[in-house]
C-alpha cells in the first residue's frame, strides 16, 4: 500500500473521532517497522516512537533513519486538509489508534498477522480480493493516477459524514443512542481502537477465536490505563461501511 493513501485515511479517521490530525504520522511506523505490524508489540514501539518524533529523543532506531522521510510524506498529505500540522502529538491513546487505524488500512491491501504470537492467521480483504483482479489491483497501486483518484474519491466520500439512520440499529442500541444523544456526533477513540482490533480478527480467515481478540482489547487498553467498558456499536457500524465505501471506490478505478 502507497503510505501517502495509507497517512490520508487515518487522518480522515482521526478528525472523524475528535482527534488532533498531528498523530496521523504514527499510521506511518508500519512502513518502516515490520514488528509494529503485531498488536502485542505496540506498547513499546509507542513510547519510543513518541519519544523519537514529538520530542526528538531518537529513541526508535528504525523511525531515526526513516525520520526525513516520513515527514515529508506527512507534509505531502497536508495538501488535503486545509489546517497545517504544526507539532506532532504525544497522546498516547490516539497515537495508538493513529497506528492501529494505519495498520487496518493496510490489510485493505495486504494480509497482516496482527495477533502474532496467539495466532498466525493473517487478516485482510479476503472476500474483496477474491472478487476482483488482484494482479490489475496491486499493479494499480504504483500507478499515480489511481492513487490520485482513489485519495481525491474516497475523502470526499458520504461515509466520513456520520450520518448513520437510527434504525440501522438493533432496538436496544436505538434506545441507547437517542439517551446519550449520539447520532451524529463524533465517534469515539477508545471505542474506534476496539472495533478496529475486533475488525481485525474477523477479517482473518477464518476469523479470529474471540478470546483472543478478548485478550487483545484487555491487554491494549491495560497498557493506555484505560479501565471503563466501552460500547463500540456506532464505531463498529463505521468501519463496516468504511470498508465497502473504499472497495466501491477502487472497483469504479479498476474498471475505468
């Protein structure tokens, strides 16, 4: 996957949870570290890499000679915003779901052993990849044409609206959602980091066994000391029209 559609997504999520864009370039550490790709390895890999990049401690080998460029692929991605990043963020939580969201991305693209070393099975795009021509569709991606259109199509997309209809929602979680008056509104970043790690597993094939995405979330949230129960209903239903959105865009591409 090209980095620069890769750091444009994740930004669009990050605005779509109220969060500051200036994390967006931890999406970004995949691309030079393959052991980020593995959820049990994060807790670390971010507190080096918030050291590196927002304090400039140059704790992180692989980001210290990557650093140059993975900075200008960030400034090349502010030409689809109109507000600059003017100091990278040190907030741990949306550091994670920065890079968490980067790596969910990239298995649009690629399959990724996410819950290593609980499971070998890799996640992806299986269902997509099987309905199209996958040869065509990687070729596409070093083509700068496609990815000119995919970023230009895909973050003007009705999607990033929020405006989800109550009634896609079971009865329950209606009644929930009208009493905390969250139709609309913003998603929520703790909420985000749990669907994408439960999206994550079920897009493995087979699925993930449910303890270990379990286990996945407690031990993730343990490390950013977040100790409430969250409710991913809308967040889950985001990312489900998220993925058929961006396999719509790319299909509309390939056939042109």
């Amino acid at each position: 996957m090209d980095p620069k559609i890769n750091i444009v997504l994740v930004s669009k999520l990050l605005e779509k949870c109220n969060c500051d864009r200036n994390t967006n370039i931890y999406s970004l550490i995949p691309f030079v570290d393959k052991y980020s790709l593995i959820l049990n390895n994060h807790d670390k890999i971010l507190v080096n890499a918030i050291d590196t990049l927002a304090f400039n401690k140059n704790n992180y080998e692989p980001l210290i000679k990557e650093k140059e460029r993975i900075f200008q692929i960030m400034n090349q991605s502010n030409a689809y915003f109109s507000n600059e990043v003017n100091r990278i963020g040190d907030d741990k939580i949306e550091a994670e779901l920065s890079l968490i969201s980067g790596i969910f991305f990239k298995s649009f693209f690629e399959p990724i052993q996410f819950f290593i070393p609980h499971s070998s099975l890799c996640s992806g795009q299986w269902d997509f990849w099987d309905n199209i021509d996958y040869l065509k569709f990687k070729d596409c991606l070093d083509d700068n044409e496609f990815k000119r259109k995919f970023i230009e199509r895909i973050i003007k997309n009705d999607v990033w609206k929020l405006n989800s209809k109550l009634e896609e929602f079971p009865l329950i979680i209606q009644k929930r959602l009208i009493k905390e008056k969250l139709i609309g509104k913003k998603l929520d970043k703790n909420a985000m980091i749990k669907a994408l790690i439960i999206k994550m597993g079920e897009n493995a094939k087979p699925a993930i066994n449910y303890e270990i995405i379990d286990y996945a979330i407690r031990n993730i949230f343990t490390n950013l000391r977040v100790d409430k129960y969250i409710r991913i209903d809308r967040e889950i239903e985001f990312l489900r029209r998220l993925e058929s959105e961006v396999f719509k865009e790319i299909v509309k591409i390939l056939k042109e």
